[in-house]
C-alpha cells in the first residue's frame, strides 16, 4: 500500500512539473510597453468594432477586422507582433 501511495505522489509531482515547464514566459518590458501603446492606439478602434469582447476575444476581434481599424491602430499591433518573442 505504501508502494502504491509513494508512486501516486510521485506521479503528481511529475505533472505538476509539466505544468510549470508549460507556463508562457513573463512578458518583457518591451512586451508591456507594446501592449500599453495598442491598447492607447487602438482604444477608438476597440469601442468601434469590438465593444462586446473583452481580453483575447477583444483583441481576435481586432486581428479579425484589421482592414477597418486606425493606421496608428495598425501600427501598433505591428509593433505588438514584432515584440512577442518568436517560437524555436
């Protein structure tokens, strides 16, 4: 019985180290700064198109109609993209 409880918790402790290995990076400062510049940039844009989304649907619904929103909204959403760190 002992045997079998030392490898549950074994096995727990595995996957919670799998979890942490999976957490996305902090964003840098250079990141924020994006962020906080899109969020300015495009706070019009944002009222505008997307006023019923919030968080990640908010700012899909802003990649969704990038054709509509402001050349300063476009500019710092290239400027976002640019500063997210690029998969291996």
């Amino acid at each position: 019985m002992k045997l079998a409880s030392l490898a549950l918790v074994a096995a727990a402790l595995m996957a919670a180290e799998c979890i942490q290995a999976q957490a996305p990076p902090a964003p840098t400062p250079e990141m924020q700064a994006a962020r906080e510049a899109m969020r300015k940039a495009c706070g019009d844009d944002m009222k505008k198109l997307c006023a019923d989304k919030t968080g990640r649907e908010a700012a899909q619904c802003l990649r969704a109609n990038a054709d509509k929103v402001s050349p300063d909204c476009k500019d710092a959403m290239a400027k976002l993209r640019s500063s997210q760190p690029q998969p291996h």
